[in-house]
C-alpha cells in the first residue's frame, strides 16, 4: 500500500500566516436591505413587516392605488442615519408604476420586483425593489 503523503501545511496555519485582516475605515453601521432583514423601521418609527412577494403585477397594480403607501428607490434619511426606502408621493406613483412596470420580467438591469409590506396596524405598503 503506497505511503500517504505529508501536507506542506494545513489551511488552518496557512490562514494563521496571514496574520490579521487590515482595517477597514468606518462607513457608518450595515443595514440590510428590507427584503434581505424581511422588513424595515422607518424613520417615523413604524415596523414594516414582508407579507408577501414577488407580486404578480396585477396585485401590484392594484396596490398602486390601494395601498397607503408606495416606494421605489432608496434615500439617505438623516433622522436615522441610514439608508431607507423613498416613499413616494401620490402624485409621483402613475410614473413610478409605468417605470417599473416596463422592467418586471427584464432581462438585463436594472429588473424590479414588487413586494407588500404591512404594519401590525393594519397599513399597506407597495414596495418596488430594483436589482442592478
């Protein structure tokens, strides 16, 4: 039976060789994305919670109308210190709904997707996520 041969090293000390990690300079606290934490607090201090998603576009539109509220797009929100989704207004919804709309089932970026987010009072959000 041939002889095992004997590791030049283990990965374990290979790693350990390599010492620490350089530090890396502070950009603030990372807040995951809505989808990723499966919900978010916004800077107003409601809890919004992922109820359901993708949406199929028909339920998506609906919501356009229906839900209390709508967002596409992320913005830095002073009050918090973070990045949080922007919410729109109603007069910026039509727009937003036709831009998004266009990039459901795209096949290169930037493609969006609807989910629904609900608060433990009853609100409704339409929640437009776009992956580059």
């Amino acid at each position: 039976m041939p002889k095992k041969r004997e590791r030049a090293g283990a990965f374990a000390d290979v790693v350990a060789a390599m010492g620490p990690a350089p530090e890396a300079e502070s950009v603030g606290s990372y807040v995951p994305s809505p989808l990723m934490a499966r919900g978010f607090t916004d800077a107003d201090g409601r809890h919004w919670r992922l109820a359901r998603g993708p949406l199929d576009p028909r339920r998506a539109k609906r919501l356009v109308v229906s839900a209390d509220m709508m967002s596409m797009g992320d913005h830095y929100d002073d009050r918090v210190g973070w990045w949080l989704p922007r919410f729109l207004t109603e007069a910026e919804r039509p727009g937003a709904w036709l831009e998004a709309r266009a990039r459901f089932d795209a096949t290169d970026p930037p493609v969006h997707a609807a989910y629904e987010f609900t608060t433990d009072d009853g609100l409704v959000l339409l929640y437009i996520a776009t992956d580059c």
